[in-house]
C-alpha cells in the first residue's frame, strides 16, 4: 500500500507581470500615437516571453546523494525536486524474511502536470563503476491524494509517462522495485532523466551501503 509522505513544495506559480501597453506606446514619441501592426504583434507577445523566464528559473537540488565518499550516515530518505512542484522520494532498502530486499520510489505530481521518462530502467551500479544490474519493478501503485489511502490503482506495466489524474490536488506514483540477492557492500540507485514540460532534467543518484552494525542494507549519506 502507498505510504503517507510529506506533501511536495506547492509549484512555484508563475504569473506574467502586467505590462502596460499605453505607456509604452507614449514612450515612441511626445504624445500618444498608433503603433505599426508588426510592433503592436511583438507587444502583444511580451507578456508571454516575461511568463516564459519567470517560470524557467529552476536550480537544482544535489544530483548525488552522499556527502562523504565513505556513505556513513544511515538516512530514512531522500526526496529530490524536480519543476513544477514534481517530486522523487526514495525510500530505504527492507530485506525481506523470505530473503531479498527491495526499495520503493515515489513520484507525487500537482494537478495538471506530467513528467517522462527518458529510459525504463533503474540502473544499479557501484560508485565509478558501471552498472552491475537493474532494479526490476514489481507493482505500480497510483492514487489520487484526496482518496483514501486503500483506494489505489495498480498499474501492470511502466509508463513512460507519469500525470496527475483527475482533479485531486496531488497524484502518486509508487513504485515497488526488487533489488539483485546479491549486493555490494556500497551501491548506487541510477535514475533516469525526467522530461517536464519539454525540457530534459537529470534526477538524483540515491546512495546505499550495508551497515554492519544494523545486519542490513540501508540509503546512506
């Protein structure tokens, strides 16, 4: 079942600032005078290219998880940014009792955004090192954020493409990925880069290692 996270950053609203096309058109000469066609088209535009810039002012968030090449600091998550209040959450590893161990990542979309995937595959691989093996997924989980928590969708195959659904507020994408039995003692989960709104945006590598003193896998920084 879909686990309750904190709810992502709201999208940063992205209003165009209002311009005002009299005084511009006093500023061409002492007195108010009419505007060629081909000006009064590129003036009609500017709000637009304003809103364009105001909204494409996204920084972001670390792209690599660990803070230390050693990995010692057992963490219970990692969530990373994306545009247009799109969030990535990675959870920690849980080995199984019947053997194995697996991870979930959570995708949470504000109504009316979509984001792509650029590959189908989450790539498993040690640090400098190519990668060793994929995480192969088991189940899709989608549900709105105004549903209740038992009411879910379950998805047979990966989309390539992730949207908010219906008019809940949020929708969320859970995946629940099995990892390889045998493993590294240290461990990198590669995703793949997302496209939002027709631009291509690398996502964070989440980072694990086994804690001896805990006899388990574990997301480390």
């Amino acid at each position: 079942m879909p686990v309750a996270i904190r709810a992502a950053r709201p999208a940063r609203a992205c209003v165009a600032p209002l311009v005002d096309h009299k005084a511009i058109a006093y500023t061409v000469g002492s007195f108010p005078q009419p505007l060629p066609a081909m000006r009064r088209s590129t003036l009609s535009l500017l709000p637009l290219l304003l809103l364009v810039t105001a909204c494409d002012d996204y920084t972001a968030p670390s792209l690599y998880q660990a803070t230390t090449p050693e990995c010692k600091t057992w963490t219970e998550g990692s969530r990373f940014e994306l545009p247009r209040g799109i969030s990535v959450y990675a959870t920690p590893p849980v080995t199984l009792k019947e053997g194995g161990t697996e991870l979930a990542l959570i995708f949470t979309l504000p109504v009316g955004t979509q984001a792509s995937f650029t590959r189908l595959s989450f790539l498993l691989e040690e640090p400098h090192k190519p990668p060793f093996g994929e995480a192969k997924v088991l189940t899709i989980y989608q549900r709105g954020m105004n549903r209740k928590a038992e009411i879910v969708d379950v998805i047979e195959k990966l989309p390539i493409m992730f949207a908010a659904v219906g008019n809940s507020k949020e929708t969320q994408w859970r995946l629940r990925l099995q990892l390889p039995r045998q493993l590294p003692q240290r461990f990198d989960l590669s995703m793949p880069d997302m496209l939002v709104a027709g631009k291509r945006y690398p996502v964070r590598t989440f980072t694990y290692r086994y804690f001896p003193e805990r006899s388990a896998y574990g997301m480390c920084s």
